[in-house]
C-alpha cells in the first residue's frame, strides 16, 4: 500500500490531485482542514485487512468514534460536493496513521534530536561567547552557580569593561544583586496589626508565628498579643499553636470560615498584633481559593505574608508565589536559611515576583532565630553558600566533562 498526503485549497480540488496521480481507485484514508486548505491521506493497492487489524490494536477511545468505511477517489469525489471536509470518512482510520509504532518511534526520535541539537547549539554560542567575552561568561558561570535564575544573571553581568578584574566584577554583581533585592520596608513587630501567614505545608507557618509572637511579647508584654488559626484540616495543627499560646501566656482562638474569621477579629480589635496561622496547601490545591475567600472575607485589615522555604527549588517557589497572587501580599518571609545549601533560588523570585523580604528564619529556636530581612546580609549569605560550595560544583563540573567526553567517543 503506498500513502500519499496532497494539499489544495478546496477538497474537490485535492480529490481531483489524488483522481490525477493515483487513478480513480486510490482510497482516501483521512482528510482535515489546514491553514490554508485542506489535507487529504490517499493511498493506492488499499488492503483493508491491514487497516481492520490497526484498528484492532487502536486505544479504546478511537474505536469509539462513529466507524465510515474508506471512499475511493470517485466517492469522495460525489461527496465533496455535498458536505464539509469535516465530514468525510476520517472515522475509521483518523488516528490509525498517529498511532501507528513507527511513526510514534520516529517523531520520539525525532525530538531526541531536536533536544540534542538545542543542546549543541547552545554550548557553541556559550563556547564562543567564552572565547570573545571570557571575563563576562566567568561571571554568568558563577551568577549561574549562585543559584540565580539565567534572566537576572544576564542583566547583573551588565557590560563589562575590557580591562576589568574578576574579583571586581563579582563584587560589583553582587552589589547590584543587593540593590534588586526587595525588602519590606514596615516592620510587624513595630507596626503590629492583623497578620496572617500563608504558604505551602511545611515551610514553617507556625513556627513563625510563635517567633514573632514572643518576640513581640518580650517588647510589648503578653497582653498586647493574640494567636488565631484558621487550619482545620491538619492533624494536631490547632494543639501546636495552643502549646506555644501557653507557654507565650497569649490566647489563641479558631476560625473556620470568613464568618467566624470575622468575628474573631472583631472580639481582638483592641490588640495590637493578632498573628493567623493558616492552613499549608499546596499551590496547586484546588482549596486554596477558600483560604483566599476566608482572607478576603476576615477584613481589608489584615496583611498577608508569603511563606517560602529556602530549601525549596526555584522553579517551584515561582509557581507557588504565583499561585499565592490570589490574595494580595504584603511581603514574603524565608525560612530554613540554615538548611539550604543555596540562596539564589529565592533571592531571585523575590526579584522576578516583586516580593518584599520581611524576615528570614535560620533555626528552630523560639524566639532566637529570626531576623529581619536584610538585603546585603542575604547576598553575602548566599555567596558565602556558594564558597562553601565551590569544590562540590568543580567536581561535579569535572564529571559532567568526563561524561561528555565519553559520550562524544562513542559516536
């Protein structure tokens, strides 16, 4: 059987190719609309029995679909004149040709090759942009091991004169880095109000929350204070805010929708800082336009503060501080400084999502390890990282070296 594919700017017309070509006895196997026209599928010396039996293996869904038997040309001819081409005889072999185990092993081979190919083209652009500039892609190498999304470390590379010094570009990087960096300007212990903290599980809400709540408690007294959680869906999460209430002296109270939420702050309007511990969800849970809906809902009052963990990837702090968009944000806070092993991640959402730093967590004592956020305090922890981390990525490097060596003696 010999397939052929024609293209027309009517269907008659490619019927008519196909009467031309193949003789008034080629079967029409599919055709659809495309820009432009219509694509028809002919074949010539059809045998039907190899068409019922890829039917046979098809996936269930194409064997669902209304079965029309394959026209020859002369038929599609007829009924070309009377219907649209999205009613010609697809149903029976319309993703026969898409399914079939060759095809579907040429078009993964296919962007194999496109990957690869990708890959050699950027590593030339990179190697001569090396050989032009090498100054200029030593920092972006270095930008890149920091951790730094490849868009900020482009335009912190900036122009770099010809006659410049590593150590002096570097430090003149990461003082521009310092000067992106935002920063939350009001601070909570000082300001006080209605604060509530929203993130991913396990970030270390509650925790947070027992930091500030003491540290407010140590400059202002236990009477000034109030604890509220909004979580009802974890186990133990309301007794964990109750324990560090007790032993803060500070009461703490339940709300479970935007009603009870309300009602609460109503009753604490007279304290000066009222903390809400939300639920952890993930960005990607389908309740959190309710956690959103209950913010809304508890009053205009209330600031929300973006939880992210430093040790989290960076492409998944992005999607969660987009995800959090829903609800309007006062800054950010990042936790578990003293368990990551790079800071770039975030440094750069927090850049790219226009997130104000509030504080930073490094530990888990209350109320010792917190601090409010300092932009250079957070570059120079970041590069300090990075020097800890050097001999790791030079090793590393090494063996992605060797590899590519041995990949290329295999060709």
């Amino acid at each position: 059987m010999k397939i052929k594919r024609y293209f027309a700017p009517e269907l008659r017309q490619a019927i008519r190719q196909v009467r031309e070509e193949q003789g008034p006895e080629a079967v029409i196997l599919s055709n659809r609309r495309v820009s432009g026209g219509v694509e028809i599928i002919a074949a010539v010396d059809y045998d039907e029995t190899l068409l019922d039996q890829a039917i046979a293996v098809a996936p269930a869904e194409s064997r669902r679909e209304p079965s029309r038997e394959p026209q020859t040309a002369e038929e599609a001819d007829v009924a070309g004149s009377s219907g649209p081409a999205a009613s010609s005889p697809a149903g029976r072999g319309a993703n026969i040709w898409s399914q079939e185990p060759t095809l579907v092993e040429m078009q993964r081979e296919l962007r194999f090759l496109r990957d690869l190919l990708e890959d050699q083209l950027s590593s030339l652009a990179w190697g001569e942009m090396a050989r032009r500039q090498p100054l200029r892609a030593r920092l972006l190498k270095r930008l890149g091991d920091l951790g730094l999304d490849p868009e900020l470390a482009q335009d912190l590379a900036g122009k770099i004169g010809p006659n410049e010094d590593f150590p002096r570009v570097w430090r003149s990087a990461l003082e521009c880095l310092c000067r992106r960096v935002p920063v939350a300007d009001d601070d909570i212990l000082t300001q006080g109000g209605v604060v509530a903290l929203v993130g991913p599980t396990g970030v270390g809400k509650t925790t947070m929350v027992a930091k500030l709540a003491a540290r407010f408690v140590l400059r202002h007294g236990r009477r000034h204070v109030a604890l509220v959680t909004t979580d009802s869906y974890r186990i133990g999460a309301q007794e964990q805010l109750h324990a560090y209430g007790r032993i803060l002296g500070a009461p703490v109270y339940a709300a479970g929708d935007e009603n009870e939420l309300r009602a609460v702050l109503h009753e604490l309007q007279d304290r000066r800082l009222v903390l809400v511990d939300t639920a952890g969800m993930s960005q990607r849970d389908l309740r959190l336009s309710e956690q959103f809906t209950t913010l809304h809902g508890g009053g205009p009052r209330i600031q929300t503060y973006l939880v992210l963990s430093a040790t989290t990837q960076r492409a998944v702090l992005d999607e969660v501080a987009q995800a959090f968009r829903g609800v309007a944000l006062a800054g950010g806070i990042l936790t578990k400084l003293d368990e990551t092993a790079s800071l770039g991640g975030a440094l750069s959402v927090a850049v790219r999502r226009h997130l104000p730093l509030a504080y930073i967590g490094d530990g888990q004592r209350v109320p010792e390890d917190i601090q409010p956020a300092r932009a250079s305090v957070l570059v120079a922890r970041a590069a300090g990282l990075l020097d800890v981390a050097a001999p790791r990525i030079a090793a590393a490097g090494a063996r992605q070296a060797r590899g590519g060596v041995a990949a290329h003696a295999h060709v």
